[in-house]
C-alpha cells in the first residue's frame, strides 16, 4: 500500500496569517493527489484534486502543489472559516489511503 | 442539490453482520463511481470500498472478503453488506461520490451513519 505521511500534525496560526500543510507519498503518485477539509462532526470537503486544481466552490485563498511524493496545501489569509483538519489522499493505486491529517487551531 | 443519504448503523455484537443503505439524488447515479469511506472515533479516514471506472468492485484489505459493496441504480442507491464484524470495524461510515467516473476523489459526502461493534 502506498502510505502518505502529513507535516506537522498540528499547527497553531492566528486569521490572517499564511500556512503551508505538506504530505508526502511513500512511493511516486504522480499527480494523483488531493486534499480535504473536515470540521468536527461534520463530513470532509474536497478541497483539491490532481495535486493542483481547485475544486468548484472553494475559495481562492487556497491552493496546492506538488508532483511525484511531495505535495503542499497553501492557505493564504486564514480565515476563521479555515481552522479543521485536513486530509490528504493519494488517488494512484488501490487502497487509496488517506494521510493522518493536520489539524489547524486558533492561536 | 447532490444529496447522500445514509442509513442502516447501529450495534451490533462481533461476528454479526449489518447492511447500509446510501440513498442518492439530485445528479445522474449511474454516470458515477461511488464508495465507501469509514472514520473510527477520534481517528482519521479510511477508504473502505468502491466501485472502479471500469465499474469493478474493490476492497481494502482490511475488509475484503468480509464486505460486499453494491448497487442498484434504479433505485440510486448504494450499499454496503458487513459480516464477520468487530471491534475494529467501529466507525462512521460515509458514503462519497466521485468526480468523475474515476473512483476518486470524492466530491460530495454523505452525513454518515454510526457502526459499532460491542458486545
């Protein structure tokens, strides 16, 4: 199975402030990748799809990169909104594994 | 308005077996690939099940030959037939549905429904 590994785990940062979530693929994925927001109780939002494209609705203040095992989710200007966690998935190969997460508080 | 409803969680003893129900409208069913994804409590997710482009079935391996996804789409719903469970399989389960016909990502979400596996 391919693992997916997020950095850090947590991270405090206030609204306003610019945060960059890294997740890194435990064999090439090449573009297959992407990321979801998820708030206590509440089912994820995909955020991201194919590492860079933004999903329909989901403001501009987000963004993501990467290729290959190395992939970043930039969120411009926190918003209050922002504070969850967030998941990566790599969508190559079967099972199409999550990574642990990283979860945004308020400082 | 995409909607999944889910339905069919609740205890059950280990070694029993339970069916969800994922009940879907508000876009064309069949033009979509569909699976399964759990969160045990307090954890992260987990893809458990799905359909494939190509319209296969596949499986985690923690649940394959123990699980059985499906659907019927005349009547836009997905399912998902537990057995032989246990304490591990204790979770939400949500229902996803794919961007395109690809299995993922998954673009809408149902609301989840709440397996747990006690004695």
């Amino acid at each position: 199975d391919i693992q997916m590994t997020q950095s850090p785990s947590s991270l405090s940062a206030s609204v306003g402030d610019r945060v960059t979530l890294t997740c890194r693929a435990s064999q090439s994925i090449n573009i297959y990748f992407n990321w979801y927001q998820q708030k206590p109780g509440k089912a994820p939002n995909l955020l991201i799809h194919g590492a860079s494209n933004l999903h329909s609705g989901v403001p501009s203040r987000f963004s993501g990169s990467g290729f290959g095992t190395n992939f970043t989710l930039t969120i411009n200007s926190l918003q209050p909104e922002d504070f969850a966690t967030y998941y990566c998935q790599q969508s190559y190969r079967v099972p199409f594994t999550f990574g642990p997460g990283t979860k945004v508080h308020i400082k | 308005e995409v909607q999944l409803l889910e339905s069919g969680g609740g205890l059950v003893q280990p070694g029993g077996s339970l069916r969800l129900s994922c009940a879907a409208s508000g876009f064309s069913f069949s033009d979509y690939a569909m699976s399964w994804v759990r969160q045990a409590p307090g954890k992260g997710l987990e893809w458990v099940s799905g359909f494939s482009g190509s319209g296969a079935t596949i499986y985690a391996d923690s649940v394959k030959g123990r699980f059985t996804i499906s659907r019927d789409n005349s009547k836009n719903t997905l399912y998902l037939q537990m057995d032989s469970l246990s304490a591990d399989d204790t979770a939400v389960y949500y229902c996803a549905k794919a961007l395109s016909v690809l299995t993922v990502p998954f673009d809408y979400w149902g609301q989840g429904t709440l397996v747990s596996v006690s004695s």
